[in-house]
C-alpha cells in the first residue's frame, strides 16, 4: 500500500530542547522510495523522542519543586486566610476550633473548584503577555516556580508574625514582579492589572453597602423585636435562601475572576 506518494522535506527543530537543531530531507517520492521516506520518518520521531525525554529530564526538577511549592502555599493560604471565613463562627462559639477546621477543608476547597478555577486562568494567562515567552519556554517555567516561591514564603513570614494578608495581593504582586524583570514594561498586561486592582477598591466598598443593608434589615426584623429569637428563626431561611442563590448564580457564571 501506498502511504507516501509526495514528500519533499521533513524538518524538525529542536530550539527548544536545545541549541541543536535537525533537519532531514528527502527527495519527491513514490512508490519505490516509500522505503528510504519511513526510515526517514522514523528517524525524525526517534529523534523528536529524544529531544522530548532531554527536556523532560532538564526541567523535572522544576515540576516536582512546582507541585511542592503549590502545597506550601495552599499550606500557607489556609493558615491566614481561613479565619476570614471562620472566625467569627470560631469567636462568637458556634463552631468549636475542630470543627472549623473540618467544615474549612470541606466548603473552601469545594470553593475553589467550583468558584474560584477562573482565578487560575487570569493569573496563568492574563497578567503577562505570554507571547514574549514563545522562543523561551523554559524562562517562563522557572519564572512559574518563583512567583510559587515568592508568593509562599511571604505568606509564611506574615502568618508567623499574625499579620493578615490577602493572598490574591500577594500571587498578582509575584507575578508582575516576574513579568517586569525579564520583560519589562511591555511584559504585563497592564489593562488587566487596572481591572484587578479596581476590584480591589470596588469590592470593599460594595462589601460595606451590602453589609449595612443587611445589617438594617436584621434590625428592624429581628433585633428590634420583642420575640427577637422567633423572629431570628423566622428570617434565618431567607438568608439561607440567599447565600445558595448567590453560590449557585456564582458557579453557573464561570466561577470569579
């Protein structure tokens, strides 16, 4: 059977996998040098195999540090920022410090599947241009591990010293750091930066206009009242109804950014 019936160059370049590049040619074929065109061809895929086991084994370390590091600051992130979630549930004595720990694991890991994966893409993709990195892959890959490092360890260092800091402040810093130092100003994004730290403002506030008019609705339908604990039941399905609906209208909008 005739597989091979126009050929005129294979090539294949290895720029980066290394400084070596290879190239092999083959003249207009048909059926009696099918031949000598799947020798070529395999040697082409043998050498692609190669060049792709080379890389792999140069940049190994740098996935194993990656996957380490990705615990670290999960690590890291739980330890500052799971009290934002819980500590009023912690303080007030509605949740036992066991408890929380428990209910955290479950509901803000279920948080960051289902809500925050959007996050991932932005930082991954949208805050420097990776179209620099096209003929360096390897700058970008080392550059991936020391946002992770950097990110880590100062969220370390701010829990050990009880200062709370928002990890999303502290990954988009690392990253913008990476992206000016091998790229320079046109490395970021910079109209993507203005959206994150406008959300930074915005969500504060919107935060405290909400919060106040929660605030005086339980005022005027529980605290105020003279049964305040039967009106509390009575409204507390509300609130329930509220929270699903707002998580469920979340995650069927592709999750935050």
């Amino acid at each position: 059977m005739h597989f091979f019936t126009e050929i005129d160059s294979v090539k294949f370049r290895a720029n980066d996998f290394g400084p070596s590049s290879i190239v092999v040619s083959t003249p207009r074929c048909g059926r009696g040098d099918t031949a000598s065109t799947t020798t070529s061809m395999l040697f082409v895929t043998s050498s692609t195999m190669l060049a792709v086991e080379k890389w792999e084994g140069q940049f190994l370390w740098a996935l194993i540090l990656g996957i380490v590091l990705a615990f670290v600051l999960g690590f890291a992130m739980g330890a500052n920022d799971v009290a934002n979630a819980f500590g009023t549930s912690v303080g007030s004595g509605v949740l036992t410090l066991r408890k929380a720990y428990i209910l955290a694991i479950i509901f803000e890991s279920l948080g960051a599947l289902f809500i925050g994966y959007n996050v991932t893409d932005t930082m991954r993709k949208s805050v420097i241009n990776l179209n620099l990195y096209k003929d360096t892959p390897e700058e970008l890959l080392v550059g991936q591990v020391a946002i992770l490092a950097g990110c880590s360890t100062w969220l370390l260092i701010a829990t050990f010293v009880q200062l709370p800091v928002s990890t999303t402040h502290s990954i988009t810093g690392a990253t913008v750091g990476f992206g000016l130092i091998m790229r320079g100003t046109e490395g970021i994004h910079w109209w993507k930066i203005l959206n994150i730290v406008a959300s930074w403002i915005i969500s504060p506030l919107l935060s405290g206009i909400v919060s106040s008019i929660l605030y005086i609705i339980v005022d005027f339908t529980v605290i105020r009242r003279k049964n305040p604990f039967e009106c509390a039941l009575r409204v507390l399905p509300y609130f329930y109804w509220f929270c699903i609906a707002f998580n469920t209208f979340a995650i069927s909008y592709q999750g935050s950014k």
